[in-house]
C-alpha cells in the first residue's frame, strides 16, 4: 500500500467517524448549543432537555473522541468546547463530493441530449 493511499484511507476513516458522531440528534443539539464557540459545562448543556447529565456525558465522549468537541478544565469543572476543524474538513469534502456530482449529472445529461 501506497503511503498515499494509506493516508487518503485514513482522512475517510476520520470522516466516517465525524459523519457518524452527528449522525444522532442529540449530538447534533449538542454541537448547535456549542457553535457560538462558548465553553458550556455538562450541566449546562443538560438545561431544557429531557436527558441526565450521564447521557449528555456519554455523547460528549463520542463527540470528543470524533475531535468534534473538546475538554477544557475551569477550576475543578469539565467544560465542553466546539472543535471547527474536523467541521470544516467535513464540509470541504461534502462540497468536493458535490462538484463531482455536479460534473458527473453534467457529463449524462450532455450525452442524453446527444441522442
């Protein structure tokens, strides 16, 4: 295996991971709640939901381990942070896939005009 190929094989690995963290909706309030790019404690982010403060906990971890979120410590409080990055990775990509659709609707259509 190419060190290329091996690394383009690892980008869609953390891709899929990313996709799959937001994959939930509870997840994806989570992350809404934290794109004003404020650090919220668990307890914080548990307000206005019927979830406990265990299963916020639990999808932070998923959310962290995709890079998605991160831990910050203030005093002796866990607070969670939007991580942009992996977002924004996510969202060149998504725009990469859609051009090449586009290219591709572009290529069928040209040769269902030509017949």
């Amino acid at each position: 295996m190419s060190n290329k190929h091996g690394s383009a094989r690892a980008a869609l690995k953390t891709r899929a991971t990313i996709f799959a963290a937001l994959g939930d909706e509870t997840r994806l309030s989570i992350v809404a709640s934290l794109v004003d790019g404020k650090a919220r404690s668990i307890s914080h982010l548990t307000v206005g939901t019927n979830l406990t403060r265990q299963a916020v906990t639990k999808h932070l971890r998923v959310l962290e381990g995709a890079g998605v979120v991160r831990c910050v410590r203030v005093g002796r409080e866990s607070q969670f942070e939007l991580e942009p990055k992996p977002i924004d990775d996510v969202q060149k990509y998504l725009k990469q896939v859609s051009k090449q659709w586009d290219h591709a609707l572009a290529r069928l259509k040209a040769l269902v005009e030509e017949q």
